[in-house]
DNA sequence: GCAAAAGTGTTCATGGTACACCCATGG
DNA sequence: CCATGGGTGTACCATGAACACTTTTGC
C-alpha cells in the first residue's frame, strides 16, 4: 500500500507532468503453452484486476506513451500496438478516487479528475516479457485468456473490446508475428488462432488457409524428437508480413 | 473574423467548462446527386479547410460531446456516430494558436494548449442538414468526396481515416440507411456504393450481393415518371437492418 | 424502332467445408 | 503393431466475377 508521502508526490508530480484528463490502458497478449495470456495486474489489499495503464506526458505522442508505459510493465521495446477505442464515460474511474480519497482532499488528488482511457492492445512475445507491477499494484502477471478474473473499473469492458478488435484483425491482417516464437510448427500456429477465436479449426483447412497467404517460409528440416510424426517447422517472411499488414488481406468489395 | 473581445470571452468560456487537451473532429458523410460529400468549414480569411470539430464539457460523456457539436453545424439529432481513431500528435493543432497569438498571451489563450482529437465519423441525411459554421467560420458547406479542398492542421489525415474506416465498415455492416431516403432504387444504392468505394461496380453482381444480405423490402409499385424501364424502389427493413449492424456479415473464421 | 436503363439468368472460377487417406514415431 | 499426431488430397457446395438476354420507355 501506498504512503500519504508517496501518494502526495506522485499527485505532484503527476499534475506537473502529465496531460490532465487522459489516461491509456493497455490489454498485453501474450502465447504460450497453447494460451493466449493477457497480462493484468492487482492493486494492493484488492481481489479485482486492472489492466496495465498509464498517463501521457505533456508532449509526448500518445503511442509513444502506450510504449513507455508497456516498458516499464514488460521490459520490452518496440511493441505491437493497436489502438482500438476510446472510453469516455464521465464515471469510468472512481475507482481510484475512492481508494485515495480518504488521504488527500479532491483538489490536491490527481485520481479525483476525469479520465478519458484511450485503448491499445499489445502482441509481445510471451518469453520476452518481465511482469512488473506499478506502485499501486502487489502484483503484474499473465492469466489466461479464457479464464479470466474480475475486473476493476471499467476494464472488463476495456478487455472485450481489444478481444473483439483483435478477432476482426484476424480477418484482415495476418497476426503470430508478434506472438510466436521464430520458429514453430502449423498446429502450433493452429492453437493461437484457436484461443484467440475461443473455437476448435479443421487442422486441414487451416493449413490450407494459412499457406494461402504467402506469408511463411518452411525450413529444411521438420522439428525432431517428439512423439509420432515430426512437423515441419515454419518462419514469418518478414516482409511479405509487413506487407499483408498494411495492404490486408481480402476487401470484399 | 473574431474580436478581441470575442476571443477573450471564448477563452475563459472554455477553460471552464471543456476538458483540457481534448478535441472532437467529425467527418460528417452525406449523399446527394449520386454524390458522397463531406461537410467542411472555411475559417475566416482563409482558403483552407477544417473539419466540423469541438470540446467535450467536463461532465459530459464524449459520444454525447460528438452529437452536441454536430447538432450545432447540421440541425441534426441521434446522428449516426462512429469513432475511428485518436489524434495524439504532440504538434497536430498549432493553426489556431498560430492565429490568435498576436491577441492573446499564450496563458490566456485556450488554443495554446496541446489537444488529443478522437476522430468520428457522421452518415447522415443530406436534406436533413441545415449547416451552420461556427463562431471562427465564414462557410459551412458540403464538398463532393471526390473533389477535396486543401485542409488545415492535420485535417486530411483525419478525413482519410474517416473514409479508410467507412470503407472497412462496408465488408462486415450495412450501410446506407443514415444516407439514403426513406425509398430508393437499387442503382441509386449502387451509386452510394461506388461513391465511397471510388469505382464502378457491376449492376447485376450488386444487385445480387446486396439483396443477399437480407435487409431490404421492395415496394409493390416501381417508380414512375422516368424515361426508360420503370426500377423497382426499396426500402430498409430496419429491425434485419439493426441486427446486420451489430452482427456483421460474414467473419472470415 | 432504337438507345438507354433496368430486371433476370447463366457460366465459370475460386474458396471454404467436410471429409478420406497416407506417413512417421514412441510405447 | 497400433494409437496418435501430422502431412497431403478430394468431393461438394457456396460465393463472386464476367457476361448475355429480355423488358420497358421516351424520342
């Protein structure tokens, strides 16, 4: 738990440094095992979940300070962000509020003003991340996408909206980039597009599907030493990636 | 062209009641003569171009904040409303700072500030629209989708995303009941179709598709009057029209 | 009766869905 | 030697693209 000198300081230096009314959540997905993951945190004495979030520095750009913020989360530079929505509910974030309110009066606590949350969700590579929780948080650390806690504020609705946006994406955009490791096999690739849709594909199909896209490179040799047939192991071509993300996929008109 | 005056009283106006380092800019999207337009403002002395755009009240949800603002420029309420995208450029709005310093010390000056603009779309009825430039306008006026004038401040990128955004909404959603009249016919759809998409399509594949989709009732009586063979005229069935809307069409998985 | 607009139909290729079949490996 | 996982192939249907034909109407 926070100190009344920690949180007088952070007010301070928020007021100082920050945009006032704006704020960014971040929905982190991450793979592994077979799941997708999303990194949440939890505040100190709580039981609920937040999404990892953060302020804009009074001139930085806004998805500089999406990428700021995920860093000192994830260790991580250079994320994958995707902003999707903006929550603008005038009540959206008591929560906070609440939580200080007994410690600080409302014109010197910075949680007592209104916030806008711009979203943004986040592909990262699952081995690459070092959870790290704020100030305000006992603890930062992966759950898994289909078992997910309650959430605080306004986030749960913030978590479903990044689903839904990521879900269209896969309509569109190629995804795994981001996600899996340089190498892996198809049923490998097969079990992100499964948890990310929360549905079982036809194996077949779905290899079809994927090569068809003309996005991947196989390698000589099939993975060894597992059990039953060894699969073959495949690659993202870089740049025909690159490029199936900004030109799409199929436009139906 | 605003005075002194004017300018100070505004000023003080907005920092007490808009949120600090917020904007809203609209793309708002009428159809009229087989035409797509757009509703644009001319600021005073100047050639260029903006947005119908504004701030959100301190109290005041944002999605409520888009429609208020629109219901000043076009007369219109319950507008059809899309948010596509934030603007977060730390430079991205010096125009009126730019042209108002001269009357104001920066501290007094509202535009001096740093704004956030959330991006929206608008599809609305063309004969509905009464525009009405604001207080810094001389002209609010329709400009065909095809023939865009220069923009000021980062006004283009902004009408671009609005456009890419409607061009997406049209492989998963309906469109057309916010532009069209109450009956129309199917080459007039067509024509709506290809004025947002910039091509031609073909008569009879549209034809198809769209009656595909499940959402329109024709009339027993074509029109008449016309040269040439009579076309039958349409209309929305608005609750299969609702559904397609939050459903969507056909999700690649 | 001809040009233009509009309704209806047909063909063909493509892409998705649901399968069947074959290969490799460890127990 | 067989269960399991993995690679490849096929039949079928729906959908989209390209195009032909017919109907109506004003000049």
């Amino acid at each position: 738990m926070l100190t009344k000198k920690q949180l007088i300081e952070f007010c301070s230096d928020a007021r100082k440094n920050y945009l006032d009314h704006v704020s960014i959540d971040c929905v982190v997905f991450g793979f592994h095992e077979g799941q997708m993951k999303v990194l949440l945190l939890r505040p100190h004495d709580e039981t609920k979940w937040l999404l990892p979030g953060g302020f804009v520095m009074r001139q930085e750009p806004i998805e500089m300070a999406a990428n700021r913020i995920l860093k000192e989360r994830t260790g991580l530079d250079k994320i994958f962000l995707q902003q999707f929505f903006v929550f603008g509910d005038p009540d959206r974030a008591k929560f906070h509020h609440d939580l200080y309110k007994e410690m600080l009066p409302d014109d010197e606590n910075w949680f007592s003003n209104r916030f806008l949350s711009i979203g943004y969700y986040a592909l990262v590579d699952f081995f690459g991340v070092v959870p790290q929780p704020d100030q305000f948080s006992a603890t930062c650390t992966w759950r898994d996408l289909d078992d997910m806690p309650e959430f605080l504020l306004d986030h749960e609705q913030i978590f479903k909206g990044a689903l839904d946006a990521l879900r269209l994406q896969l309509n569109y955009q190629p995804i795994g980039y981001n996600l899996m490791p340089k190498q892996f096999t198809m049923p490998e690739l097969q079990k992100l597009y499964e948890s990310i849709l929360g549905k079982k594909l036809d194996r077949r199909n779905f290899q079809r599907r994927i090569l068809g896209f003309g996005i991947l490179n196989r390698a000589e040799q099939p993975r060894k030493g597992g059990a039953h047939k060894a699969p073959y192991l495949y690659s993202f071509d870089l740049e025909k990636y690159q490029n199936a993300l900004t030109e799409g996929f199929k436009g139906g008109w």
